[in-house]
C-alpha cells in the first residue's frame, strides 16, 4: 500500500480512495441484503420458499366491490296480449312491437353498476349484482297496435314506460385453482320484475301490466392470472325452463381485463352481454318479453 505524506497531497489521494470504498461497500450492501432477506437471521440458514403463497390477482381476492359504468345498447320486444274472458281460454294475441322503433324508447342506456363478491374460506364464492333499466317514450305510431285490452290507432301519440330489475345471486365451487388459473361451476339465482305501460292520452286508452319471478341459472366462472399485474376474467351462465302457462330463458355473458395498480386496487374493461326471454299465459302480464343488453364497461375493483 502506497501512503503520500506530504500535507495536500495525502489528502487529495485518501479522499477519492474515500469515494471508492463508500461506493464499493454500498454496492456490496445493495447485494449481500437480498441474500440475507431469504436467510433466517439467526443461523443464517437458507429459508424455503412458501408453496403455498400466491401472487395477489382475482384469485386470491377474499372479497371486493366493483364500480362500473356501463354503456350497453337494447334491443326490446314486446307483446301484451288481451285478458283471457274465461279459465281455460286464451286471450287474442297482441301485436308484437319494438320498444325502441315502435315506442320511442332509448336504445342507450348509460348506467353504473356495483357488484360484490364474497369469498368463503378458498373455493367457495358468492357474486352479488342488480340491474335495471327505466325507459320512458313519447312517439307518434306508424300502424295499428294492439297493446292488451286496448288498440291503438295509426298516428295516435302514445306515451310509454318500461321498466326491468334484476337482482342475481351467484354462487360458485373452484374445481380447479392454482396460482394462475381458477375454475369454477355453481349455481345461480335471478330475481326478475317486469313492467310495462302504454296510453294514448287524447283518447284516455292506457294498459298496465306486470309480472315478476325468479329463474336459476347454471355459472361457469374461469380466471387466468397473465402476469403480476395483469389477469382476465370470462364467465358465463344460462338456463331455459318451459312449463304450462311459462316459458322463459335469461343468460349472462362477461369477459374483462384487469390491471392491479395496487394490491387492493383493480382498474379495468370489458364487455357484457345479456339476454332474456318470456312468453307468458299469466293473468297479470299475459304475452311475451324479449330484452338483448350488450355493451363495453369500464370499472375499478377495491378488493383485499
């Protein structure tokens, strides 16, 4: 070791060579700590690595809320048939009309949307959500409607109401599920109302009908964790049942991307598409329904 004594000169060598070794030793530090971080820091054993610790995704999400605006587009038919005069006797069949070309009604819906999701212990998951439209024309008919014990006539200005709610419960069991992927099958539960109104105003013609039921459905729930930050999510669920005065089918289908910003906090988009049909002998809303929900969303996820 060369030491230069001579008064400036010693300090102008030990200082750079002071620069040095602090630079050397903090690099030393920046890669010794990571090595220790994995150590036990009492003996100074390697630690296993935990098997069991996942990533934090959509997978590992215990419970959340979701926010979302949605944008969907509607498409709606409807039918209201006239009451039947006795038991056993069907009612004359009304004139099957687009809400939106015949009636007047929005075909946008810009909404938001909350939906909720409870997990229960690993593979058990409980989805909340509700939907609803309320629609509301004012629109000059180009032809003869029949609109259930009422008719209106060509060029009479009807005013008109349609109103849908929709409440789902959604269970499913993760028959598959590992850090990256999750699958799952279940059971589900919509809870339906119906109303529809129309009335010609100058000629004090109006007809009211409502109805409202539940109908179960069968769930198909699939995760996939891409990367840290990023995971996709495609579910759907469907069912149809035909009994003798009912017929009916309501199916559900969404796919969206996720990004995890942070650990408890989700951004993302997506598309979801809904579908349901009625044909209905009932007192209360004898006739059919049809309702086509597509649209992009947008949303944020708070979950832990």
């Amino acid at each position: 070791m060369l030491f230069i004594r001579s008064g400036d000169a010693e300090f102008g060598m030990m200082h750079p060579m002071r620069n040095w070794v602090y630079l050397t030793a903090a690099l030393l530090a920046l890669q010794v700590v990571p090595a220790h971080a994995e150590r036990d820091p009492w003996s100074g054993a390697p630690i296993k690595p935990d098997k069991h610790r996942m990533t934090t995704s959509p997978i590992t999400d215990r419970f959340y809320v979701r926010g979302t605006f949605f944008n969907p587009a509607v498409s709606t038919t409807l039918r209201v048939d006239t009451q039947s005069p006795a038991p056993g006797v069907p009612g004359i069949t009304g004139t099957p009309v687009s809400g939106e070309k015949d009636l007047g009604l929005d075909s946008r819906i810009p909404q938001g949307r909350i939906e909720i999701m409870f997990r229960l212990r690993e593979r058990n998951r409980l989805r909340v959500d509700y939907f609803a439209t309320n629609r509301r024309g004012d629109h000059t008919i180009d032809r003869q409607i029949l609109f259930g014990n009422e008719t209106f006539a060509t060029n009479d200005r009807v005013t008109s109401s349609l109103d849908w709610r929709q409440f789902a419960l959604t269970y499913t069991y993760s028959v598959f599920r590992n850090d990256r992927f999750e699958a799952g099958l279940g059971v589900g539960v919509h809870f339906v109302q119906a109303e529809a109104h129309g009335a010609v105003e100058a000629k004090q013609l109006r007809q009211e009908v409502s109805g409202s039921g539940a109908f179960p459905s069968i769930p198909i729930d699939l995760t996939w964790r891409i990367s840290r930050r990023f995971a996709m999510v495609v579910r759907g669920q469907y069912f149809h049942a035909s009994v003798s005065s009912f017929e009916g089918s309501i199916g559900e289908f969404h796919g969206d991307f996720q990004y995890r910003w942070k650990p408890s906090f989700s951004l993302g988009a997506g598309y979801t598409i809904m579908k349901s049909s009625l044909d209905v002998s009932d007192a209360n809303f004898p006739g059919a329904f049809r309702l086509n929900v597509r649209g992009p969303e947008a949303f944020f996820k708070v979950s832990f």
